[in-house]
C-alpha cells in the first residue's frame, strides 16, 4: 500500500485556517511560545486539533505560517531612487512589527523550536530568509545601477550587516528603535573613520 499523500492545502477551509493562523499568533503574543499547545490553537480557534495536524505537522509551522503572514506588507522593498531613505522605511516597518505584534515573540519560538526540529528552520529559511536575500538583492543590484552605491558594494555582507541587527538585538531581548536604525544606516553607508 503507498503512502498516504500529504494533505492538499486548496481543499483547506479557509476560514478556519485563518482562525487557526490567528489564534496561534494571538496566543503565542499572550503566553509565549512555549506555553503554547496544539490543543489551545484549536479550543481557540473553535475546530478540532486533529484539522491543525491535518495540514500542519508541528505548532512550530504553524505559528510560522501565521507569522510569515503578517511580514508580507513590511517586506517589500520601497522604491523612491533613494536607497538608504528606502532601507530606512522597510526596516522601521519591520520594528514596528516586531514591537507592537505577536510576530517577535512567534518568531523568536519558532528559531528555537527550529534548533531541533531541521525541517521547521528550513522552511524558515524558505519563508523568511530567502525571500529578503532574493528582494534585497534585486534592490541592491538596481542601486548598482543607479549609482547609489559603489559598483564593487559587497551586497551579501551589506544585507548581512542590516538585518543581522535587528536579529541579534530581537534575539537578546535589547530594546531597538528608529534610533537604532538610523545609527546602523549612517554607520553601513558612511563608513567609520
């Protein structure tokens, strides 16, 4: 006999996927990662646990779908011929939803979940990661172009430099503002002396 097949994400009900997404969110911002079972996804949002293991395979991809959903506006790259005014506005948007969502707390559970589980920091990867290495290098390429930025800029290292902050600081449990980011985005584009 085969394998069954995995479920088929189209034959999803919509609305109670989307009242699964935002309970898991909604709880992990109320009690933490940890304190969060499959079972209270499910007694909030109103369906049985087994839908939830039906078209998820852990809680951690789960809380990473719902998480992943809320960073689809911040992620975008802003596009006015001013690169740093650009980089400025995404990455503030992106505080502000670490700061004032469920999203920082979803995602610092699901990097930690992901320690032992490769599956789920793989799918972080393909969800979170890549899609940022992909729009910032389309962004930065057209820098290049314009001559925003020096044609030899080390791309990679400079995306590493950006968002590596706000990932060690989320990571560390330090504050991180506007402040922050505008001493990051003066210190990456003028250099120290």
């Amino acid at each position: 006999m085969p394998p069954p097949l995995p479920p088929d994400p189209s034959r999803r009900n919509e609305q109670s996927r989307r009242a699964i997404l935002d309970a898991a969110l909604s709880l992990v911002g109320e009690l933490g990662y940890d304190n969060v079972s499959i079972e209270a996804i499910a007694k909030r949002a109103g369906c049985g646990k087994q839908t939830i293991y039906r078209w998820w395979p852990s809680k951690g991809a789960v809380v990473l779908e719902a998480a992943t959903q809320s960073l689809d506006p911040v992620v975008v790259f802003p596009d006015t011929g001013d690169l740093v005014a650009d980089l400025r506005t995404q990455l503030v948007d992106i505080l502000e939803l670490i700061n004032t969502t469920s999203f920082g707390a979803a995602y610092r559970g699901v990097i930690a979940a992901g320690q032992s589980d490769p599956d789920l920091l793989d799918d972080v990867y393909k969800r979170v990661v890549e899609p940022n290495i992909h729009g910032f290098g389309a962004r930065a390429a057209l820098a290049r172009e314009r001559g925003e930025i020096r044609a030899d800029a080390d791309i990679q290292t400079l995306r590493d430099v950006l968002y590596g902050v706000i990932e060690y600081r989320m990571f560390h449990a330090m504050p991180l503002d506007a402040e922050h980011i505008d001493a990051l985005l003066k210190l990456t584009f003028e250099g120290v002396r």
